[in-house]
C-alpha cells in the first residue's frame, strides 16, 4: 500500500501553525498562572496539541519562555513581565554592588568613588545577565572572571575623561 505524503510546502505551514499555537497558548497561560504555574501539559492541552509536539519545537519549558521573550514584542511589554524583569535586575545590581563593596574592604586601594562603584556594578551586572541569556540561547559564555578582573583594575585606575 502506497503512503500519500503532503507537499512540502503544506507540512511546514502546519509547523508553523503548531508552533505558533504553543507559543500563543504560553503566552495565555504565563498571563493567568505565571511561568512556575503553567506545566507544559497545559500548554499543549491549550494548544490542542499532543504534549511531545511542545517538546519537539521547545525541549524546555525555558525554552518556550525564551522564545515568547524574543518573539512577541507584547511579552517583553506585558506590565507583569515588565515587573518581574525589573526586580531581577534591581535584585542582581544590588548583591553586584555588595560584591564589590566586600571585595574592596580591607584594601590598601585607594577607594573608588561611589558613582565608580556604581558603574563597576552595573557594567558587571549587564555581563552577568548576557552570559545567563547567551548560554540559555546558544550554550557558549562570556569569561565573567576576565571581565571581572578587568573591572577590578579599572576601579584602581585613575578615571579616564569621557568626551561624547
């Protein structure tokens, strides 16, 4: 018995489509219970898909975030992820900050001014948050140690004039 096989063309419209539908009930489901309260299997069944579908497109529940995230400009917009994306940097500054102020205790440095060490911390921070999303999306990471060295030597240099 002979196989009917779709057309190409039709096979990958019907991808497309499967895929949107997850990412659109994500979306729903992140909305109304938020990430920790949304199994993949609500999202599939908001979907009308069968659950390995998900898996097949996102092999990750992160991974259907990460993809909501970078593909639907309402997500980073929605006032709720908005939020917690505002906690989390103002959660992360802060320990950078405490880092640094530790690190530089008890040294015979001459201490760098606040706004220094507020520039210290927000740079390695931004470093800390590209190398979380960088490996999440590709799997590579930044050296955090060299970076953080060289912040280190610069909040021992004498501050360089900026002209802009």
């Amino acid at each position: 018995m002979r196989r009917r096989v779709k057309p190409a063309g039709r096979r990958s419209e019907q991808a497309a489509a499967s895929r949107e539908r997850i990412l659109d009930a994500a979306v729903e489901l992140f909305s109304e219970s938020g990430y920790d309260g949304t199994p993949t299997a609500r999202i599939a069944e908001r979907a009308e898909i069968p659950k390995g579908l998900v898996f097949h497109y996102f092999p990750t529940k992160r991974d259907v975030l990460v993809a909501v995230v970078a593909e639907r400009s309402k997500a980073s917009t929605h006032p709720e992820v908005r939020r917690r994306l505002t906690q989390l940097h103002a959660e992360a500054l802060r320990r950078v900050r405490r880092a640094i102020d530790a690190a530089l205790e008890g040294t015979r440095v001459r201490p760098p001014s606040q706004p220094q060490r507020d520039a210290a911390a927000a740079a390695f921070t931004s470093a800390l948050l590209h190398d979380l999303h960088l490996h999440q999306l590709t799997g590579h990471a930044i050296d955090l140690r060299g970076i953080a060295a060289l912040i280190a030597r610069g909040l021992q240099a004498p501050a360089l004039a900026v002209t802009g």
